[in-house]
C-alpha cells in the first residue's frame, strides 16, 4: 500500500473562493484535512482603535466598512449603543425606517452570499441573478444616502434624513435605446416607497428562481448534504448566532427574543434547520430572504400612513437644519459646538446588539464622559464562526472547505476590523 | 424584563457571595466584577446552573483603563486671545505618544489597568450579563482563560492577547491573531500611538520590502473633551456648568 503522507497546503489568501484575505493553513493527510488553521488579520485597520480617536459622529462611517455587504445594520449596533448611554429613543417614523432598511440590508447580504456560495461550488448563473437584485436595493441605499455601499444613513436619534419623494431615474445616454429606457424607468415614476413595494412584488419570483437552480439541484445537495454539520449544543458553544445557530435548530433571533425598534409590531417567522448542514444553512438563508421582504411590505404601509419626524430635535445631539442656522443665533452655535466638538457622552458602559445578516452583531461601549468614546468593543458574528473553521473542516476534503467559507458567509472587513 | 433583571441580581448575590466584588445594574444591564482567583469557578457555575444558564459567551474584550476620564482641554483662563487651543505636549488623550514623540510611559502599578470584559448570553433564560475581571499586576497582566467552560472564546482571548497583551493562563495556542507576522507590542493600550511605530515599503534596491520608523507626524483633529453636561449631571455631585472652556 503507499504510504500518504500529510503535507501542509496555504489556502489563500489570494484564492478566488477565500473572499477576501483568508489564509488558511492547511495540514492535510491525502485530500482529507486534519487541521485547518486561519491566520486572519490581514485586513486588520483597528478600527476600534480609530474610534477613540474621533468624536462618536465620525465613526458611524467606519461601521459601514466593518461588515462591507450589510452596512446599515453595522450602523445600526453602534448608533444604538450610543442611544442607550444618552438615554434617547428615535421617532417612530425613524424606527420604521430602520427596521425597513435593515431588513433590505438583510436581502443585500443574503444575495451577495447566495451569488458567491454558488460561484464558489460551482453554479455561475445564481450569481448573475444575485447581482441583478441587489442592483435595485443599491439603488434604494442610494436614494436615501447619496451612497451605493456606505451609506452613514443612521444618527443617534434617526435618521439623517427622511425618505425621497421621488426615486432617481436613469438619464438618456447614447449607450441606452429608448425602450431600454423607459423598461429601466418603469418602476421608478414614483416614490421611493412605490419603488419598494414593487421590488417586494416581484422578489418572491426571484427567490424562487434560485431555488428552481439551486434547491433540488443534484450538484448543490452533494456539495451541501451532511457537510460541515454542527450539533445544536456544540454551536451554542462555540459562540454561534444568527443564521449559523438557527441551521441547527436553535430558534434563537433577537429581532423576536430581545426586540429592538419596531420588530415587536411586525409580523414574521424565523426559519429553523434541523440537521445543522451546509445545506440547512442554506435554506434558512432563502427563507430570512422571504420573510425580509414580508417584513419590507409592512414598515411599507406603515410609512405611508405615517408621516412626521425621523430626527429627534435635540440640538445638543442633532444639529440643526441648514434654515434654522440662517436666522437663529442658538442654532448657530449648536452647529458649531456639534461640528468641532461633538456631543459628550455620560459616562457608563453600554452593550447594544442587532440581529445583522450573519448573527449577532454588538457593540460595547465605554464613556468616561467625554466627546470620544473611551473604548469601543465590535463585537462581530463572522469572528466567532470562523474560530469554528477548524472543528468544522476536520475530517472533510479540501473541495469542502470552500463550502464552509461559503456557508459561514465570511467577510473580512468584519472579522479583522 | 426589570424584575427578572433583579431576580437575576438577587441570585447572583445569594450563591456567589464574596467572590463578587461589585454587582451594579446600569441602564438595564447587569455588571458583575469578579476576581481572577475565583473566574473559572463562577463562570462554570454560571454556565450550569438553572438559574443562570448561560450557555453562550457572546464576546470578550480587553480594556485599558490608563487614560480613564483624561481630556486634553483643561484650560480655565482665557487670555486675550481666546482660550488656548487645547492642551500642548503628549497625554493619554493623544493616545499615548511613545516613540519619537516624546514618552509617556505608565510607572505606577495599580492592579486596576487592565480587564476583561466578559459578555454572557443565556439563551434558554434570554437574559445578558457582563463580567470584569481586573487583572493584579499591570505590568504582566494575567488573567485564567476560560476555554475549557466555553470553547468559542479562543479567539477572543487571543485577540485580547494581541491587542491588550492580557496572558490568559491555560490558553492551549495562545499566538498574535490579528497584527502581522513579527508585530512588536500591544497596539490598542493607551500607551502605544495611534500612528504606530513602524511603516512598510517595498525597497528597490533590496527587493525586499522593509521596516523602517514611521514618518508621518501625529495630528489631532478634535481634542477629547470631558464635559459633565448639566442634564446628565449626577444628582449627588452637582456641577456648575461645563468643568472647562
């Protein structure tokens, strides 16, 4: 019989399927692996460290960059704990709007995950599907903020600004035939809601769409069947939230557990898994998707009906609109103070965490009262689930391990920090 | 919501006696501070028994309490020119310019710089705690790594290893995590520039990329201000007005 002997293999971090800077070491005996060993850091820019070093405004930009497909949701962890520590509570109309962006970042990064797990065991086409999709939610992200990605849409105490009357259109272009045109303008005549709503209409089909590619494909379960299987015990364990813990059977969300803005009201269920496999995960994840756009509808029609303000008026938090500064000297100075000073924080320490596409998303906070936050903790859910990587890939074969990156939706921006 | 908080304050007292030092209940969370003697025992039983019942442990962090409540704006005399532009020289605030920029070494020992914070979540309770632990000497800071009560903390600890330099005792792979291959010192204590000590370049006639001292100059854009603002003020301490500018 010939002797096998184990080598040690570097998987990454230039590797198409490590998304992103992954390096992984691994110690394989033939095609089997033994041990697998991430050395993770390589996207490390301490942005914990950054934020004590600016007033806590200017890091809510830095957020969105932690976790660079689900930004608003980043956003909202770290605006939140600052919330808590000044004791304030956005308007209702600001909730709204954050639960309704969440939920739409929720669908952003399950596409992205969706589109590249696929790419990454070998189904081309779901990600063309993804993208298109997630091009209309872009929009949306842009028509709120100004930005595609990094939106810096949330303030303590709202929102920046309240919801556009009226979504942007393409402009004529000598690349683009008029009925492309007006195909492409369909759905924007209206407001941003309007255009929401029918995305909301017509996603379900596209959720099924990838389904009828994915969910009974014979390629797709062999790749995902009984791989990387985590014991509902064994995942409380480890740390495990969000999509992760809820594959083996945990029912356990925050968004209906430790309710936050508005979930208390809103109608949804959430998908458990059974056997904890890649492809639990998988179904859970097309699910979240469903139940986002059910959850979407309804802040939908609650926005309609509910006009009214989406910043608290609080000048010594909020600044003051462009039109009040012309001819109120009080605003005046609330500008000023705010904009090169910022706001002081009473000292304490707050723990604020949001159920984010990937898990539990959290941020601690440390006040000693002044205008920069004494030590902000990020506590990211791909961290804990990538730590995992090891027990889960032990014993399985190198073609596998892809599709545990995949199925653990890994993104390194939030992982190093 | 609030009564199980005190419930849960209640029997913490009750079974853990004087192994906690503190116990406070701020803005709707609970804070427990332990001893490092006594860590994996509590934490054990706080995982196993029923009333506590936390099985996950949500996050752990390093902290450096070095420049706790130290602004750079302590000016109270304005000249004819206005107040002074902030305070001049290195602080704590300036985070901690080491290095070429003059030193700031912290000498006193106080056995009170470095924790770790410890997040728990039981799931089948739905309630949080969080846990700090101080560790006694701050110049080899130690605290017992608790591994063996939950496993999902490896990284974690190696992180506050990396970042704080905190040596968690019993910790089978205790390695450098998240700075590079080689990285010298601890870079989130309050000690250690925000700028760094070194920078990286590709060198020509070497072909090799090298090391060498950082050469850009450390700026603050706005200076860190303690402010005790007068609707926050604590009702036993009355303040009059802003404490500066």
């Amino acid at each position: 019989m010939a002797d096998i002997r184990s080598y040690t293999m570097n998987f990454g971090p230039q590797h198409p399927a490590a998304h992103g800077v992954l390096r992984l070491v691994l110690e394989m005996e033939g095609e089997t692996i033994r041990r697998a060993d991430p050395h993770i850091g390589l996207l490390h820019r301490a942005t914990e460290k950054l934020a004590e070093s600016k007033p806590y405004n200017q890091s809510i930009g830095y957020m969105d960059r932690l976790d660079y497909v689900s930004m608003m949701c980043n956003e909202h962890g770290y605006v939140l704990a600052i919330e808590k520590l000044l004791g304030i509570t956005p308007p209702r109309r600001a909730q709204y709007i954050r639960t309704m962006f969440d939920e739409i970042t929720r669908i952003l990064n399950h596409l992205m995950w969706l589109g590249a797990h696929g790419l990454d065991v070998g189904a081309m086409t779901v990600f063309l599907y993804c993208f298109r999709e997630r091009e209309d939610l872009m929009d949306v992200y842009e028509a709120v903020s100004g930005a595609r990605m990094h939106a810096t849409y949330y303030r303590p105490g709202g929102v920046y600004r309240d919801l556009p009357e009226r979504m942007p259109q393409y402009d004529a272009s000598r690349f683009r035939s008029d009925r492309d045109m007006k195909h492409l303008n369909a759905a924007r005549q209206g407001s941003l809601l309007d255009f929401l709503d029918d995305f909301c209409e017509r996603f379900p089909a596209c959720v099924d769409d990838y389904e009828t590619l994915l969910t009974d494909n014979r390629i797709w379960k062999q790749r995902l069947v009984g791989i990387g299987v985590v014991s509902p015990e064994r995942a409380l364990e480890l740390g495990f939230t969000g999509p992760m813990l809820r594959g083996s059977g945990v029912e356990w969300d925050l968004r209906r557990k430790q309710p936050y803005e508005v979930y208390d009201e809103l109608d949804f269920r959430i998908p458990v898994g059974t056997n904890g496999d890649c492809y639990d995960r998988y179904l859970v994840r097309i699910e979240e998707m469903r139940q986002s756009c059910e959850i979407v509808k309804q802040c939908i029609a609650w926005l309609r009906r509910n006009p009214g303000p989406v910043m608290l008026d609080d000048h010594k938090i909020v600044p003051p609109s462009r039109e009040e500064m012309k001819d109120d000297m009080e605003s005046m100075i609330h500008h000023f103070k705010l904009f090169t000073e910022g706001y002081s924080v009473p000292a304490g320490e707050a723990y604020a965490a949001v159920e984010a596409p990937k898990g539990e998303f959290g941020c601690y906070l440390i006040s000693d009262g002044a205008n920069k936050p004494y030590r902000l903790k990020v506590r990211a859910p791909g961290f804990t689930h990538l730590a995992a990587m090891d027990e889960m890939a032990s014993g399985h074969m190198l073609a596998d391990v892809v599709a545990l990156i995949g199925t653990q939706d890994i993104v390194f921006g939030e992982i190093d920090r | 919501m609030t009564d199980a908080l005190d419930g849960l304050l209640e029997h913490l007292r009750e079974r853990f006696g004087d192994h906690v030092l503190s116990a406070r209940r701020d803005l709707d969370e609970l804070t427990i501070e332990l001893r490092p003697a006594e860590l994996i025992e509590v934490m054990t039983a706080l995982r196993d028994e029923q009333p506590f019942r936390f099985e996950q442990l949500i996050d752990l962090c390093g902290v450096d309490y070095a420049a706790y409540g130290e602004g750079e704006w302590i000016t109270e005399q304005a000249s004819n020119a206005g107040f002074s532009r902030g305070v001049k020289g290195n602080s704590f605030a300036r985070l901690g310019l080491t290095g070429i920029y003059g030193v700031d070494t912290i000498e006193t020992n106080t056995g009170r710089r470095f924790a770790a914070v410890y997040h728990l979540l039981s799931v089948t309770h739905n309630h949080r705690l969080r846990v700090r632990v101080f560790c006694e000497d701050d110049n080899f800071p130690v605290v017992p790594s608790v591994i063996d009560v939950w496993a999902g903390v490896n990284w974690f600890e190696r992180e506050a290893f990396d970042l704080y330099g905190l040596i968690f005792e019993g910790h089978p792979d205790l390695r450098r995590l998240l700075t590079d291959y080689g990285f010298i010192g601890h870079p989130f204590r309050k000690d250690f520039p925000l700028i760094g000590n070194v920078e990286v370049r590709y060198n020509e006639e070497k072909g090799r990329v090298v090391y060498e001292p950082v050469s850009i100059e450390p700026r603050v854009l706005v200076p860190r201000v303690v402010r005790q603002d007068s609707r926050y003020a604590d009702a036993d301490q009355p303040q009059e007005g802003a404490d500066n500018g």
